[in-house]
C-alpha cells in the first residue's frame, strides 16, 4: 500500500506540495475537509478548518511545516510514509529560503575592458525604451553587453541584480521576485519596517518608488517571465538577460545575441597578441573557441600570460586536443587550457572559489578556502581575474562565470579529497562565524554575554572593531552569511548553522529582515534537532518565534515559545527560561492578554535577576511597564520604566536608555507630570539623534508634542508636532505621522 501512495519526494516549490497533498487526498479516498480537520485536531492540535484547506491550494508564500505533515498523517498514517513527507517539506522549504538570499547592487558591475563588437545591438540599445529582452546561449556575452550598454547610459538611478536563472549549484535556485523587491526598495531608501510582505504590494511600491525617475533595471540571467513581471516598472530601462526567450513578457525590444562573427573574435584576440600576429592561426582559435565569447576571453587571457608561445602554439595545442576528442565544447576545451597552464596553487584556488555558497566574496573568504596569507591569496586572485577566469564586478568582490563555476566544481570532484573540501569549507564557516561574531561585539558589546561563546582561534578576518565598519561588513555580507547558514546546516555543518545563526539574530532583528532571519532560524531548528542539541534548539525556536510575532504570526509564535520553553526547563537553563517567559508576554500583550504577559513578565524577571543578566532584566522591566500602562497601572509602569533607564545607564546602554526616556515620559504625561516627562523626552532625543535613530527620535517628539499640549503650551506643542511629522514622512512611518496629525488637529487654531 506504501509503494501506490503519491510519493512526495519531487517536490521544490510551494505549489508542487499542495499539488501532492491533493494527490494523497484523492489517494485516501477523497475524505471531506471536515474530515481531515478532525483527524488533525485529534493528533496535531486545535486548527481551524480554514487552515487545513490552505494546505492543500495553489500560490501560497509560506506553510506551516507540522501542519502539512499532520495533514499527511491524517490521510495515511504511516510511519516510513510520513518521513517521506518530512523530508519533502525541508527540501521544499530549503528551496524557498535559499530563493529569497539575493544581493542587488545600486549600480553597475565595472565594464569589461575587453569588450568589442556588438555594434548592431548597442545601437539597438540606446533607441530602447521600456523592457528589452537580451536571449543567447551561455558564454555568448548577454551580462556584458546589458553592462557596457548600461555604462554608455546617463541615469538618475541603476538598480543591478543577479537572477541566478542557470546558477549551476542547486543550492543557489532561482531568486525569489520578493526578496528582489526587498532589495531593491531598500536601495532606493524605504525603511525596512515599510517594506511589505505581499509581493504584489511590494511591486506596486517599486513601481511608486521609481516613478519619474530616469532609472536604468537590469534583471541579469532570469529564469522565466513569472520571475521577471513583477519586477518591471514602466518608468524604467529594463533590460533582462537570460537563456530563453520570455516571449510572454509582451511587447519589448528583442536581441538574440550569436557568437562572435570571425572579425569580433579577430578583434578581441588582438588586445593579448602581437600585432604581426598569424592571421590564420588567430581564426583557428577562434574556429575551436567556435567564436563563442566566453571562451575567446579565457583564452585570451592565456595568450597573454604566456608571453613566449605564438598565437600558432596555441592554435595547435587546441587542435591537438580537439583531435584526440579529449574536450569537444569550446568553452570546456578554453577552459581546461587556461587551468591546466596556471601554477597548482591557483588551480586550487580555482577550484575552492566554486565551493563558495554564495554569489560573491572577498580576499579574506578567499584565503580562508585556500588556507592562505592575505598577500599570497590577493596575487592569486590578480591573476585569476587577468585571465579572466574570475570576475570582479565592484572592487574587493569575486565571483564566478556560471559555466567557470560548473567547470571548477567538476575538476574539484575529480581531482580532491572529499576530506580535503570538506577542511576548506569548515576553514571558510570559521571565518565567517568569527567575523560576524566581531562585527556584533562591536556593534551590541553589552549583548555578548548573550550570543554564542566561540572558542578562541586564530581566524584572519577585516578589522571589525568600529561600528561603523561592523555594519558596512554586515551589510554588505548579509546575503552570503544567509547561504553560508542554510549550506552548513544542510550539508553536515549543524553546530556552524546553529550558531551563526544566534550570532546574526539582532542585526536581522534591527536590520530588518524577516525573510533571511526566518530562513537562518529555521536552518538552525532542524539542524540542532538532528544534531542532538537541545540547547540549540531551544534558542533557535525562541530566535524564530520572536520573528513570527512581529510579522503578525501569534499563533506560530506562542508554539514556539511554548515549545522551547520545555527545552529550556529540560535543560536547567535559566537564561533561555527567562528569554522565553518575556517573549511569550510580549506576544500575549500584543493579543491583549494583559493579565498572562504580565504573569509571564514578571516569571522572567525573577529568573533575569537571579542569574545576574541586567540586560534582560532592562529589557523586561520595560516590557512590564508598557503591560502596565495598557491594564492602567500608570504609577507602577513609571515605576518600572525608572528602574529600566538607572539599568541602562549603569550599562552604557545608550539604546536602551533612550527608549526607557521616552517610555518614562509617557509614562508621567499620563500622569499629569509633564514637566519630568519633558526632561525625558529631551535626553531621549538628544540620545536618539546621537544615535541616529530616528524612529525612536520622532517617538519622543511625538510624546514632547503630547506633553506640552497637556502643558498648556500649544505653540511648542505644534513645533513639535511638525517636527515629528516630517522626520515621520523622512522614515515613511505611518503610525507616527498619524499619531503627529492627531496631536496638531486637537490644538487651538494658532492667533
């Protein structure tokens, strides 16, 4: 009965699950939705019929990963059958984390210095308007030519991103249109938190943010038009490369780029041959190259780093190899020239690169795969991108050809150990764990004692002691440390994934990015409950749980927190007691279960104290003050809100005082104490300005407007008010504006 049941083992895509659980569901014998709903309720818990039907339709964005296996259950219930399930929904929900890790760049990749020809094209090009769709085979120069032509343009606002349609590695699958969105709106400056989740309203602001600008998009290697439509905007130049022809994007202007013609080939041999060069035998490496771009520049580079061969020794060495029907492709047959002919360290090196989770990196990741000095690693890399075998697209940043990368990662197969690999991916984790580790005590020093306690090492890494610098690393290396996270966890590296993970978790937080932080804390569950790590577990479901209830998702949150709850007691762990107990009366207090946050507040506070965490107990007397000013218990929120800010600024934690300021003030305007709440809210902005918060600023500017008003003083109520609403408007926040217009209209008319 087991081998009839619909396997569910294809499944990569939302879409394709619904699909198998509707198959299973016709299997078992087309039990009505009331049904399932029972069986579920009597295995899984309370869940609404509602619910159990989203299970099993089209266009979801995101699942719960119990549900669907306890659906499972409730139509065949069979031990061996559901891990088939369980297994399906992690490959499923890997694809789908690891679709929403993208880098987009605000700008253009450096133009390639090589480049000629394509007149026709460019020509073309610059008469466009609207979308234009670039089509060709792999290796015959779309990228360069959508750059080159992007470079010859004048504009206001170029947007860059990397599809990675073809990206040979298939833990790097096709990017997601909402993660590009997400990149892309952030670049042109929409605060994180304005950011919706919806990819249909995210188009529709990518479409306001860009409108009336003279905006360049290049939608680089795409996949298919689903994956490209709602990244198009009609304000904006759009030019989109890819393999296939995406004739259902409609009208647009169409380039099906060939291969060299022999006086392009001839052209671009030039730069790296003598000027008396053989013309016979530069069209014969050109006919074995088969005019094909990609392998004209490898070869090219060759050329010119063996200054003693003529253009006709290599000519007959590619004739030589193609005889003995050793490589048949041109690129294949460039390719395995040019690596043959580098010394063994850069050919390892070579190799290492195509390894690399992500979709670039720098000097530092790059001597951690080969197990080398800055110096030694830097002049390989120089060379490298002189043969143009690796590709640098900003300064500092490398990364692969797709088909250099396939190349690379099968000479790697063929020629380490699988020891040896594994070594220098271990080798690259370290370092990007022991990064990021620095990057966050810079960044949050009076949060150390909360993140993960790394073994001393000598890791070489950037100097990440600024915080300025901290976060420009972050930053600009979130994407990579996202891929990094899901691979480790994925591919045996359970105890990287778990606490990278924990590391990144409040400049997710802060930063934020819900996408990435669901996708790591996620990895990082499964990957500490298969390695046996309670501990793990517990704080990764808690990391995970907080992300749920800011997105909205209270449900899923309170599971979580009541699940890594028992972990924490199992384990005798008082601080991840404690953390667990404050969030779950966060969560409760935003349901408006007033009386079970303030219950589970007040257990947490009790476990911070009595381990001496100072920090949490900061952050939990806060949290009870703003339970308290909801149940109406103003004079013991103030109460709360004062120890907060004397814990605070015993700590130099200028963050959390400033925000304990303004709570405090609140706190006293609702009490008629509006002189105490003004000198509040004044150190807080002060603070917030020094910090350059200006959320938390327009907060206290709001609540300076408020107590003034009740102040009897209007005309520097309304000051305030006006200021609030405009650095409001500057952040896009529509609550503050909201609640800075409510302030100026109760105001008597000015006279």
């Amino acid at each position: 009965m087991l081998e009839d049941a619909p396997d569910p083992a294809g499944c990569r895509t939302l879409d394709e699950l619904a699909a198998a659980l509707r198959s299973l569901k016709a299997w078992a014998g087309d039990p009505s939705y009331d049904t399932i709903t029972k069986r579920v309720n009597a295995s899984h818990g309370p869940t609404g019929r509602g619910t159990i039907v989203d299970c099993f339709r089209d266009g979801r964005r995101r699942i719960n990963p119990e549900l669907v296996v306890a659906v499972a259950a409730a139509l065949h219930d069979d031990g061996a059958y559901l891990a088939r399930w369980r297994q399906a929904v992690r490959v499923t929900l890997a694809e789908q984390q690891a679709a929403a890790t993208v880098r987009v760049l605000a700008g253009l990749p450096s133009d390639a210095s090589s480049f000629v020809g394509r007149e026709p094209q460019l020509a073309s090009l610059e008469r466009a308007a609207g979308v234009c769709v670039i089509t060709g085979m792999a290796g015959v120069g779309k990228t360069q030519l959508a750059v080159h032509a992007g470079h010859r343009r004048t504009t206001e606002t170029t947007l860059f991103v990397d599809l990675r349609g073809f990206h040979p590695d298939e833990s790097q699958p096709p990017a997601e249109p909402g993660a590009v969105l997400d990149g892309f709106l952030r670049v042109l400056g929409v605060p994180a938190r304005q950011i919706p989740h919806d990819l249909s309203a995210r188009s529709a602001l990518f479409r306001d943010q860009v409108a009336g600008r003279q905006a360049l998009v290049i939608l680089d290697n795409a996949a298919d038009e689903e994956q490209v439509r709602p990244l198009l905007t009609p304000d904006a130049l759009t030019l989109v490369t890819s393999r296939r022809d995406l004739t259902g994007l409609g009208p647009a202007t169409r380039i099906d780029l060939d291969v060299f013609s022999s006086g392009e080939a001839s052209e671009l041999l030039a730069g790296a041959v003598p000027s008396d060069a053989d013309a016979a035998a530069v069209e014969r490496v050109a006919q074995r190259c088969g005019y094909l771009p990609l392998a004209l520049t490898v070869v090219a580079g060759q050329m010119a780093a063996t200054p003693g061969w003529s253009v006709a020794d290599h000519a007959d060495r590619l004739d030589e190899r193609h005889r003995n029907h050793r490589l048949d492709d041109g690129v294949q047959l460039a390719l395995h020239l040019s690596e043959q002919g580098l010394p063994e360290r850069r050919r390892l090196l070579l190799r290492r690169l195509a390894a690399h989770p992500g979709q670039d990196l720098d000097v530092y990741a790059a001597a951690a795969l080969l197990d080398a000095e800055l110096d030694e690693t830097e002049e390989h890399l120089r060379r490298l991108t002189a043969e143009h075998l690796v590709q640098q697209p900003v300064p500092g940043r490398f990364v692969l050809h797709d088909l250099v990368r396939a190349y690379a990662t099968e000479r790697a197969a063929d020629e380490e150990r699988p020891a040896d690999r594994r070594a220098a991916l271990t080798r690259l984790f370290d370092h990007y764990l022991y990064a990021a580790s620095a990057a966050m005590d810079a960044l949050h020093p009076a949060e150390k004692h909360r993140r993960p306690v790394l073994d001393p090492r000598d890791v070489r890494g950037p100097e990440l002691s600024d915080p300025k610098a901290a976060l420009h690393w972050l930053e600009t290396e979130r994407a990579t440390l996202v891929a990094t996270c899901l691979h480790a966890a994925r591919n045996g590296w359970p105890a990287h994934a778990v606490r990278l993970a924990a590391t990144l978790y409040t400049y997710l937080d802060n930063g934020g990015y819900p996408a990435d932080a669901i996708a790591v804390h996620s990895e990082a569950r499964y990957a500490a409950a298969r390695s046996d790590d309670p501990a793990g577990e517990a704080n990764a479901l808690t990391n995970l749980a907080v992300v749920h209830w800011q997105l909205g998702r209270h449900p899923e949150a309170l599971e979580q927190l009541t699940e890594a709850l028992t972990l924490f007691r199992r384990l005798g762990d008082g601080r991840g007691q404690a953390r667990a107990l404050g969030n779950l009366g966060v969560v409760h207090n935003a349901l408006g279960n007033q009386a079970q946050s303030a219950a589970h507040h007040a257990q947490a506070l009790e476990q911070f104290v009595g381990i001496g965490d100072r920090v949490g107990e900061a952050n939990t007397l806060t949290n009870l003050g703003d339970v308290y000013v909801r149940m109406g218990r103003v004079p013991e929120a103030a109460e709360r809100h004062r120890r907060a800010l004397a814990l605070f600024r015993d700590l130099n934690h200028r963050g959390g005082e400033a925000t304990a300021l303004t709570n405090l003030g609140d706190a006293d305007t609702r009490l008629g104490n509006y002189s105490a709440a003004l000198h509040s809210y004044d150190q807080a902005i002060a603070i917030f300005g020094e910090l350059g918060e200006r959320y938390g600023q327009t907060c206290a500017l709001n609540g300076r407007g408020e107590a003034l008003t009740g102040a009897g003083r209007p005309d520097e109520a309304r000051t305030a008010f006006q200021v609030a609403l405009g650095t409001a408007r500057l952040i896009d926040d529509p609550a503050e504006q909201a609640r800075a217009h409510a302030g100026l209209a109760a105001l008597p008319e000015a006279g």
